[in-house]
C-alpha cells in the first residue's frame, strides 16, 4: 500500500506527523485545534449531565475500574466527535461517566498509544477535551517494566517524575503553534506530579493494605513498540529511571499544559533485563498476565483514593 508524505492529509504536514496510509488518516489523526476539542466537549456536556472534576485514563488491561463506576453514562469513542478510535483489539475504545464512591468523575477504558501509529497530537485530544468539560484532576495508570534491581514484578509505583525521552527527540505533543487557550508556550514540568496527591495515594495504598507492594519511583517512557535492549535497559537505569513504558507522558505533559493535576500509577508487570546472562525475555503474555493478578489492587487504591481527593 502507497503510504502518502506529509501534506497528503487534509490537516497539512504541521498537524500528520506520522506516516499512515491516507485511508486511515482520519481515524488516527483527529484534528486538536481549540475547536475541535471545544466541539467534542460541549457534544458530550450536553448528553450528561455529570460535571466530573476527576478523569481517569486508565492502561492496557486496566479498564476493569470503568466497570465499578455507578450510574454509567458510556460514550463510544467513534460517537464523539473529533474522538480517534481504538485500534488494539480487546480495547473497550469509551469514555464511562458516572460515580466512584460518590464522587463524579469520566474514565478512558482504552487510551492511544504513540506507537499504534497515532501523533502525538491525537494520543492527548481527550486530555484537552477532559479540561474542557471542567476536569480539575487526572489520575493515569500504566504497565511499566521495573528497572530499578530493588522493585518485583506486581509491585505498584506512585509516579515521582518521569523522563520525556520521545521528547528528546521532538516528539512531544506540544511542539508546534500553542495556544494559549489551553496554556503557555513553555510550561513547568517540576511539579508533573502532584504532591499532595501523591501523599494522598501513599496513605491510601497503605489503608487498602497495599504498602508491602508500593514504590516511588521515575517513569521513563519510550516510544516502543520493541522492549528494550539490554543496553538500552542499563541506560535508562543511569538515566534515573525506575521503570519503563510506552504512554503515560505525553497525557501528562498536555494535562499540566492546561492546568490539571496529576497523579500517575505504574504497575510493575515485568522486570526488565539488564544482563546479557539472563535468558528472561520480555514478553506482553507476561505484561498481561500481572496486570490480571494486580488490577484488583491498583482499582482498589484508585477506588478509595478518590474518596480523599
Ligand atoms: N518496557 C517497556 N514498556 C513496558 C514494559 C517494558 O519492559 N513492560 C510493560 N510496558
């Protein structure tokens, strides 16, 4: 199949940054202007009537905490206007509004992942969105691949910071035209995490008997799709990096852009190998089958964390 250049989608090349057969530049590039985002919002404002201060992203196999949400109000993404869909198969691909012990909030069962082809652009659309229907909050969770030697596989990590490495390399979902609607050319990144939320996760891992397992730890994120080599493993440690994945920063960045705080949670699904001794392989049978064992757990932590916020 002939793969066009940039400039061969209607938004032009500053908006299709990745290259993806013309026939599905629709589906993975939605357009992210302020009106875009304000049209998708004001659409789903207008079929709820929940005003959640608190939205939820939550990761691959994580989705089981949308199912906990009384009084459902569900959005398949294809019905939002604007809204990309999911690709990944097993991937709810809706936005759930409803409560969580009382308190309103909206959750994405299935995010967008840089490495599904998507830009960065359209991976943050709900970010944008969610801060256009009056979200003040964001709780993300992750799979992550644990690279520091003291973490174990099923272990849950508050997020302290993070390391932008696509960033590094140009691929953040603020690079080009910003507007100012949504927040400033060159936002902080000190305070990604907030600290009182992550005070309010500790002690409430620690109420739902979750302390034996839980870390504080950076999360380094790479582009993916491959696992990372040995070399590249033993890089991120020195970089800083307590664990691995492939998502989670680019919401952050855009949520901290518009203002929301953040609280982002890894689950530790794999340790990452870092001897060329070992024959551990990484694999995503193993990534899935610790986030079945944990989901349990981390939906608990969230499910009564909220309560706090
Ligand atoms: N590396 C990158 N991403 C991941 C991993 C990993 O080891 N585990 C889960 N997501």
């Amino acid at each position: 199949m002939a793969l066009p250049l940039h400039g061969d989608c209607e938004y032009g090349w500053r908006r299709c940054k990745c290259l993806i057969p013309a026939s599905k530049v629709e589906q993975f590039n939605c357009r992210s202007s302020y009106d875009d985002c304000k049209k998708a919002a004001d659409w789903l404002l207008y079929r709820t009537k929940q005003r959640p201060k608190v939205a939820i992203i939550c990761g691959s196999g994580l989705g089981g905490l949308a199912e906990l949400i009384d009084d459902k109000t569900i959005f398949p993404y294809e019905d939002i206007p604007g809204f990309p869909t999911s690709t990944v198969a097993g991937h709810a691909g809706q936005l759930v509004f409803g409560t969580l012990q009382g308190q309103e909030c909206v959750c994405m069962q299935g995010r967008f992942h840089f490495y599904e082809g998507y830009s960065m652009e359209t991976v943050t659309f709900p970010v944008r969105v969610f801060s256009l229907l009056g979200v003040e909050t964001l709780i993300v969770t992750n799979a992550a691949g644990g690279l520091n030697a003291s973490y174990r596989v099923g272990d849950i990590m508050v997020i302290k910071d993070h390391i932008n490495l696509p960033g590094f390399s140009g691929q953040s979902p603020l690079v080009g035209h910003n507007d100012d609607r949504f927040g400033v050319r060159f936002p902080c990144m000190s305070d990604a995490y907030d600290r009182n939320l992550r005070a309010l996760a500790i002690e409430a891992a620690h109420e739902q008997k979750c302390g034996s397992f839980l870390q504080e730890g950076v999360y380094c994120m790479v582009a993916g799709p491959t696992y990372e080599t040995i070399a590249e493993s033993n890089l991120l440690k020195k970089l800083g990096a307590d664990a691995v994945g492939m998502s989670t920063v680019p919401e952050v960045v855009v949520a901290r852009h518009c203002g929301l705080r953040v609280l982002g949670l890894s689950l530790i699904t794999n340790k990452v190998v870092t001897d060329y001794d070992s024959n551990e392989k990484a694999n995503h049978e193993e990534v899935l089958a610790t986030t079945s064992l944990r989901a349990q757990d981390l939906q608990r932590l969230v499910r009564h964390l909220i309560t706090k916020i």
